[in-house]
C-alpha cells in the first residue's frame, strides 16, 4: 500500500485524539485540493500492510479514532480494506474515511467491506461550496455515519468551525485540517 505519512495525535480531522493516515493515488484531481502532492502513484512510497501495522501498534492502542484521507484512499480500494480489517483486530475505534467517490459507489465495489468503516466522508471537493464548517471540505458531500454507536460522537463535530494543527516533521512544517476558505 502507498501511504505518504502517519501523524498522531491529530485533533483536526474527527473528533478526539486520532491516528490519521495519509493514502497515495487519486484520479479526482479536484480544484484547490488540500493535498495535490498525493495525486500520483508512488512506488518509492510502499508499505506492506503487515509491516505498517506494526508500526502503527503503539498509536492503535492510545488512540480516540482513526481518519485515513489522501489523496483518495480508495484509489487502493482494496488495500484500505485490507488494513482497516487489521486495525479493528488491534483497537475498536472509530475509523473515519475520506473519498471522493460517492457512497453509492463504494458500497457497491466493497459491499461486503463497507461495514468496516464507521464513518465515511463522500464526494468530490468544490472550492466554491467550501463554507468552513465541520468535516466535509465542500457542502456538496455528505457524511455518512454507517456504524451507528457512533452518532453522539460525530453530533457536534459536523457543526463546528474548522481548525488547523502544525507540526514539524523531518525539518518540514505540515499543516493538518480541512483549509478555511478566505
């Protein structure tokens, strides 16, 4: 699987302290993405799922939920899967995904998976519907909370105004959040 970065404890991208994975790969090539630098494959940037897992360990076991984005992470549809049912052998958080696909289109090429995300965050990035509220990038996509026992949790955080963390990682600053518009 092609990930470009793991960070934690991210408070930014879902709520509670999160474990977020950032994915390689997306055809959407979206206006104003938040993360273009992840559009294309790349090989130098391979993990196997069984040696990620590992390193993730220590953070799956202190951390309040997981958020997997990218680029779009089901650009590797079947790799995410694959980790996701890695994950929830080790902790039972709630794992947040980020696609611009629709719903209707992952249920339907991972039926049989789609259970295994709690909550899913769908559709495209418009720059001009970006109205600087809650999870989603633009008004246009949806959030879906598939895992139930999980609706208090997301109640409040679909409505609140977006924040951004820094951190420095390998002498470079990385700003985590959804972008505000101006």
């Amino acid at each position: 699987m092609q990930i470009d970065r793991v960070l934690y404890p991210i408070t930014t991208l879902g709520p509670g302290k999160r474990l977020v994975i950032w994915t390689i790969g997306c055809p959407h090539h979206c206006a104003n993405c938040s993360n273009p630098e992840l559009w294309n494959p790349n090989l130098d940037k391979e993990i196997e799922i069984q040696y990620l897992i590992e390193y993730l360990e220590p953070y799956l076991i202190k951390c309040e939920g997981i958020t997997i984005t990218g680029g779009d992470p089901f650009y590797q549809g079947n790799e995410l899967i694959k980790l996701i049912f890695e994950i929830k052998k080790i902790c039972n958080v709630d794992i947040l995904v980020y696609t611009g696909y629709s719903y209707a289109y992952v249920k339907r090429k991972y039926s049989k998976a789609i259970s295994s995300i709690d909550v899913l965050v769908d559709g495209l990035y418009v720059d001009k519907l970006n109205n600087n509220i809650g999870l989603k990038g633009s008004s246009n996509q949806n959030v879906y909370i598939i895992n139930p026992s999980f609706k208090e949790k997301y109640k409040d955080f679909n409505s609140l105004e977006r924040q951004r963390q820094n951190f420095i990682v390998k002498d470079k600053i990385i700003s985590v959040g959804i972008p505000r518009k101006a």
